[in-house]
C-alpha cells in the first residue's frame, strides 16, 4: 500500500472535507489491492503482535487454516481464536461488503440507502450499523492522551 502521507501527524489537521478524501483514497486502495477488513484486522495484529482475547498473552502459535483464515492457539489458556475474534468482524459472513457499508454509512446515508448499495438485506444492515456503533463507542472509551495536548473549544455537558 502506498504512503498517504509523509507525517502521520498531518491526520490530525485535516478539515472534514479533507478527512473525506483520505476515507476515500484509503478504500479505494484497499479495494485496488483486493484486501477486505479482516486483511486490515490481520495486518494490525501483525504490527502490534497476536494476543490471546480471553488471557492477553502474547504465548500464541499458529493452529491451521479454516476456510483459508488463519487460526491461532493460546499456549497459557488453550484457547483457540481467529484475528477477527472479539472485534466487530467477529461472525459476519460478507467480509468484502463490509468496507462498501462503512463508506455508505460514514457518509450519512440511511439505512435502506447502506443496505441497498452494500446489496445486503435491511437487517443485517441494521445489525452491521449496530455492530460499528459500538466498535467506535468502546474506541472512544479508550482514548489516552500524551504530552501537551490543545484544544480549541471544549465542550462539557
């Protein structure tokens, strides 16, 4: 994949406008380079290292292929996982439509809209939607900050 930016930092001073392109040069390289969101989950677990969901260890190894998705085994606990276990990817069947449906929905289209462009039924548009909601309440959560931080407005309620 191709360097969108020289500085990561830059992310941070983009108008929303800008943070549209990026979104779009982002899901156009992935689709170019034929990668879906579990490549994505894959690649970020390769970076930071595979953990084991229910003991956090780091003591995984990998236990065989299933439907050509590689699978991991836990040497503390014994668990058995996938990349995509406890994420918001977790049991959804059409992977490759996931990134379509992202897109639609990041760009406030409804959900009859999302369903009918990612070619999904309104329910699982419905549960997708739900699934992405909180995947990113629980990103929110979890947000830290370091060094000096700015703010331009604060809003407290």
């Amino acid at each position: 994949m191709k360097k969108l930016f020289e500085n990561p930092t830059e992310v941070f001073a983009l108008t929303k406008e800008g943070t549209r392109k990026l979104y779009d040069n982002l899901y156009d390289e992935m689709i170019q380079e034929g990668k879906d969101v579990v490549d994505y989950q894959e690649i970020k677990a390769m970076s930071t290292g595979v953990l084991c969901p229910d003991c956090n260890s780091s003591h995984v190894i990998k236990n065989g292929l299933q439907s050509g998705v590689q699978n991991y085994r836990c040497k503390n606990c014994g668990r058995q996982f996938r990349v995509t276990t406890g994420t918001f990817m977790y049991g959804v069947h059409e992977k490759g439509k996931m990134l379509e449906y992202i897109k639609c929905m990041s760009a406030g289209m409804s959900l009859r809209e999302c369903a009918r462009i990612a070619r999904i039924s309104l329910t699982t548009s419905f549960f997708w939607r739900h699934r992405i909601l909180c995947a990113l309440q629980s990103f929110e959560d979890n947000v830290n900050f370091f060094g000096i931080v700015e703010l331009e407005e604060l809003l407290m309620n």
